[in-house]
C-alpha cells in the first residue's frame, strides 16, 4: 500500500468514528448555537449535556451547541 494513502485513511477514520449515532444526541445539541469565541466564567460546576458528555459548567455545555444539561457529571 503506498505510504501517500495511510493518512488519508486515518482521515476517514477519525471523521466516520466521530459521527453522531444516537438520533437523541443529535436533537439535543444545536449547531447554530454552537459559539468557538464565547468568554465563559472559570467557576467549576460540572453539567452533564444530553449528549452524556460532562461540561465544566452551563456556559460551556451552552457554548458547544448544547441546550439541554443536568446539574452535576455524568454518571
């Protein structure tokens, strides 16, 4: 196999691994609230989104799209 097409696999590795597969998780996060530039406070005060990933707090988790969070980690 020619060396030129290992990383060009592990593209398409990492992308299809990376896809939403739950239909939950992709109605619980909102792309177009998604904000790469939003100043978010250093308080620690974990929040687990719906899409079971814990946040440090509720202004990240709302940063990353996700509008729908519990208090506390995941479990």
């Amino acid at each position: 196999m020619n060396i030129c097409i290992y990383p060009l696999l592990a593209f398409i590795f990492f992308f299809s691994t990376c896809t939403k597969s739950d239909e939950n998780e992709e109605a619980c996060v909102d792309e177009d609230l998604i904000n790469e530039l939003a100043v978010c406070y250093l308080i620690y005060a974990p929040v687990c989104g719906c899409n079971k990933i814990n946040y440090s707090n509720d202004c990240i988790a709302n940063s990353n799209g996700v509008y729908n969070y519990t208090e506390g980690e995941c479990k």
